[in-house]
C-alpha cells in the first residue's frame, strides 16, 4: 500500500493541462451533494468498463497538532484493519477477489482511499468505503502492529535513506514553524507515542461526509451515480468537524543557503524552492505561475535548459515546477544536476544568472507558446478515468469548485504577458525560498 503521498501534484499537472479547442473540455463534470454533506463528483468516461473510486478527506498533516505528527498517516493504516462488518484486513482482500485494486496515500493537505473496479463491481467499494467512513472499529493489537509498521516505514524512507533524511530537515528549514515543514509520517517519538485514542479521536474529528469527497470516474451517469451514493453513502451518520486553526502567514523575505554532503547519493545537485501564492492564498496569481514554470523550466525548449544546459554547458539538466494546488501556500522549486567536472558553487552562480537571463528575455511570443503546449497537454486524460479522478480530487479537495475545474482552459488562455511578469517579480522579489547544494561525500561520485 503506498502509504505516504507519493503523488507529486506539481510534476502531475505541470505537463498537462486543458484542451487547445476553445469549444471543447476536458471534463465534463457533474457534481451534487448528498443530505448529509457528502459532496460527489462524476467524470463520465464510457470507453471501458471500468470505473476509478476515490474518496478524499479534506484533512492531512496540516491538521496535526504539534508534536503529533503522523497521526493522519497513522490512521490510514488503520482503515484497513477493520469495521464492526469487515474484519480485520478483510477490505483488501475483498477488492481482490472481485478484480479490483486498492491503496491510499496521505498528504500534507488531504488523505485518499481508491480503488479501480470493473464497473460492475463499483457497488462493492462503495459499500466498503461507506462502512469505514462510520464503523471503523480495529482492535488493540492491530493498532500496535500497525504502528510498528509506520515506525519501520520511517526508518526505511527516511532515517536509512540519506536524501530522504534531508529533504525532511530541508522542508523543516523552507517551512519553518508552517506546518508544512513538519514530515507527514511523523518522527520516531510521535509515532511510538500515539495511543488507540489519539487515532479514534482523530477519525472522529475529521471523517465525516461534510469533510469528504467522493470521485467517480468512468463508465457512469450522473444519474446512476446518484442513485448509487445516496444507497450506500447516503445511510452514513454526519458528524461536526472539529475547529482547526489557519495556518500560519508567512512573512516572506528569508532566505538561505544549505550546503551538505551525503552518503549514498550518485550526483551532484542544487535544489531550489520558493514559498508562491497557491489557489488559497492569491487564485489570482496561480495561472500565471503557472504559464512562467512552462517557460523558464518544464521541458528541453524551456529557457533555462537551452541556456544552462545547451549554451552555457554548466549542467546536465535543469527543470522547474509549480505547485499551486494547496490548502495554505504553494511552492515554485527548480532542480539543476550540475555537470560532475565543474565546481557546484560555480554551476549554481550560473544558474542564477541563467534565471534572470531568462526572466528579462520573456516575450508575448514566448507566454503564447507556453500557452498552447499546456492547453494541449491534456488531451489524452479524457481516456484514462484514474488520472481523471487524481486531478479533478485533488482540485476539489483544496476548494476548487466543479465549475472552476471544468472551465480550466479559460483562466490558462486569459493569462497575458504583463500576468506573467508582474507574477514573476512577485515571486522572486519577495519569496521565501532556501536553496540547497548537495554534494556526494568524497569519493561518493557516481559517473
């Protein structure tokens, strides 16, 4: 089971977004809401059987108290050890036997539980997930045996893995007292010290209908799909969310430099990231943000590759990235693997000349093309109903609207050339950002 979120929204959606023909969409969504708060969202795609069910609660890591790090990933775990109906492990092993998978991930702002189905196997995974939303019900021990599981899962990703420990005292630094900086698998002392309560306190306090999601994407109606939430989601007991606090404001203006060797590593590399305006914080800045990651650093005709990589020679590859899909604030980050015969200080002061080389050569031209390669890009997800259902839930669940999400395109072809610079001086006159140049211990290097 993939339990940590190992989807990276921003390199997920960075490539692709909506269609190029102003008459068309990429999804065509249907959305209602059920009496007890659930909010259901349909993606019709009826060129295969097959159906993508995803449940999202709105509530992540960012929802942890300090000090009880972990506790949402914790609990992921455990709604797969059972409810008074299925026992213990049962829920995996019933998707099996009906040609299904299923796995979950958890994330800093939301957590997810999906399966993909045969469609007409979807009313078994609606009947599991309905079950678990209200009756989760795991025993002592297996509480106990899944927290060791976590405690090793830890010590697997992060303490025995160098680059995974950085990252982790990296966002910690970024983030500073966000809880953003603060690892959504928790630390060994937070782990070890969850009790049974801690966990059910927590799946009382935030998985209710009101504070979920449901995702269907693929070979059904909106009818029958409101026919099929309300038989099985619709009988699910709300519950009142517990009171979370905002998320701290970021002063902005910090800014570091981190300089570390490690073990274990092959390369060389410098690692750029700038705290940006998200959906939540400045909707208004997002789609041009967005534009300017195309432009400067998505692909091997963006300006930093032809001019780091191709002119300049100082690196093997540099690329950027952009996260606007957040509860609290987003991120911009860039990523350059420097060339093994040149000095890294010297690869990241060309990098910062190759960035403002780059920002001052942008042209209208260049914010067209940008355009057009991301209005493009998402032509093929209409033929895949589970990356439908990622995008358009990981949208919904940090407030997009349906209508917001269908109508895309429209704020990416409304983005212009003054956009993007005034959102470029934005971001990096008054980010926060660390960069961090990491270098192999000596004798590490790996041609």
């Amino acid at each position: 089971m993939n339990k940590l979120c190992k989807i990276s929204v921003l390199a997920f959606l960075s490539v692709c977004f909506f269609l190029e023909n102003a008459s068309s969409k990429t999804f065509d969504l249907h959305e209602f809401t059920l009496e007890n708060g659930l909010k259901v969202i349909v993606a019709p795609n009826h060129k295969a059987p097959i159906i993508k069910h995803i449940v999202w609660y709105k509530v992540g890591s960012i929802d942890e108290n300090l000090g009880k790090s972990g506790k949402a990933h914790l609990l992921e775990h455990l709604m797969f050890r059972g409810t008074k109906t299925v026992k213990d492990s049962e829920f995996t092993r019933i998707i099996d036997e009906n040609g299904g998978d299923s796995n979950a991930f958890t994330s800093l702002d939301f957590t997810a539980y999906h399966q993909t189905l045969d469609i007409t196997r979807l009313e078994v995974a609606m009947f599991l997930e309905a079950d678990r939303m209200e009756n989760l019900n795991f025993s002592h021990e297996s509480f106990e045996k899944e927290r060791d599981i976590v405690f090793q899962e830890r010590k697997q990703v992060v303490e025995n893995n160098p680059m995974g420990g950085f990252n982790e005292r990296y966002r910690s630094i970024l983030w500073s007292n966000h809880p953003y900086g603060r690892p959504v698998i928790g630390s060994d002392e937070e782990i070890m010290g969850f009790s049974y309560q801690d966990v059910m306190s927590f799946y009382n306090s935030f998985y209710s209908p009101k504070n979920a999601i449901l995702v269907l994407s693929g070979d059904i109606t909106k009818e029958e799909a409101e026919i099929l939430a309300k038989k099985y989601y619709g009988k699910v007991k709300t519950r009142d969310i517990s009171d979370r606090p905002n998320p701290p404001v970021m002063d902005g203006g910090f800014s570091g430099v981190i300089e570390v060797s490690l073990p274990d590593i092959a390369s060389p590399r410098i690692i750029k990231d700038y705290i940006a305006p998200s959906y939540n914080t400045d909707k208004e800045k997002i789609y041009a943000l967005m534009v300017l990651s195309k432009i400067l650093g998505e692909d091997e005709t963006s300006k930093l590759y032809k001019d780091l990589v191709v002119a300049k020679k100082a690196a093997l590859s540099v690329s950027s990235s952009y996260n606007a899909f957040a509860r609290s604030y987003g991120s911009f980050s860039f990523s350059v693997y420097p060339k093994l015969d040149l000095n890294i200080n010297k690869t990241l002061q060309q990098f910062e000349l190759s960035l403002k080389k780059s920002l001052s050569e942008i042209t209208e031209k260049d914010v067209e093309l940008a355009k057009k390669k991301m209005l493009s890009g998402l032509v093929y997800i209409r033929d895949n109903p589970g990356d439908a259902a990622y995008i358009v839930g990981i949208m919904a669940a940090i407030g997009m609207t349906a209508d917001e999400i269908t109508n895309y395109d429209d704020s990416i072809k409304n983005v212009s050339f003054e956009d993007v610079k005034k959102a470029a001086d934005f971001l990096f006159g008054s980010g926060q950002n660390v960069t961090a140049v990491i270098t192999p211990l000596q004798g590490e290097i790996n041609e």
